[in-house]
C-alpha cells in the first residue's frame, strides 16, 4: 500500500500544502495563508486593497431583539437616573424599590412606606421584559 504525499501548495509550489484558502478554495501552506482571516496571501492581498488598510472590516448587523434589549437597557437607565434625581430634592419620605437580576436570581431591594408596591411593580415588569426577550428569541421557521 503506497501513501500519497500532501499535495504542495497552489501560491507558492514548494512546501505540501496543510490548508484551504476560504476565499478561492486553493490549497495552501502555512506560510502562504493568512490565519486571521483563513485566506490565500494572493486573496489576502485581494481584500486589502479592495477594503483599504484595514482589509476585515465588515458590517455589523443586529438583531431586532438585540436592538429593543440595547434600548432597553437604556431606557432603564435613564429612567433610574431620572428616579434618583428627583428623589435627591424630596424632604419628605422616600420610596423606592428594585430588581437586579444576576443570571437567574433576583435581587430585590426596596426602602420606604411605598417599597411594597414598588418591588411588585418592578418584579411585574421584569417578568414582562423576559417573556417579550424570551418570544423574540424564537427562531421562526
């Protein structure tokens, strides 16, 4: 039974060939690839020029569900800063109360006459932003 030796590499010719360009799906050595990026040096070379200096940069793209949890996370805290703010002018007594949610486990916190009713609502509203999160992640088929 004979083995076949690596076929060489398509760039250069001289040493066996270990990889495959993902671009022009040649098959190179590892002194003829680029590692970032997978590529050739010749289609390397290809998406430098075509891209500029930077060569990799492609569009970021986002999900619907990513976007409403970015907005949400700062509407959040807009409206905890807004909280505090008015707070610091009040007098009187105080309420306030919240949800921290580490991974599955809730920290609830609350201070005041009204804390009761603020948790609630905080938890209430957590529960409703985890179902909404939970119904865009589905994968529609």
């Amino acid at each position: 039974m004979t083995v076949m030796p690596p076929p060489l590499c398509a760039v250069c010719g001289t040493l066996p060939a270990a990889y495959i360009c993902q671009n022009c799906g040649r098959a190179t050595c590892s002194n003829c690839i680029d590692a970032r990026s997978m590529n050739c040096c010749d289609c390397a070379a290809k998406a430098t020029t075509r891209l500029g200096e930077g060569g990799y940069s492609q569009p970021m793209h986002f999900s619907l569900a990513s976007v409403l949890i970015m907005i949400a996370f700062a509407a959040i805290f807009i409206g905890m800063l807004l909280v505090a703010l008015g707070s610091v002018g009040n007098s009187g007594s105080s309420s306030g109360g919240g949800v921290i949610l580490i991974g599955p486990i809730p920290i609830i916190l609350g201070t005041g006459p009204y804390s009761i009713p603020l948790i609630a609502l905080s938890v209430g509203l957590t529960i409703v932003a985890l179902i909404f999160f939970l119904m865009l992640r589905r994968r529609v088929p």
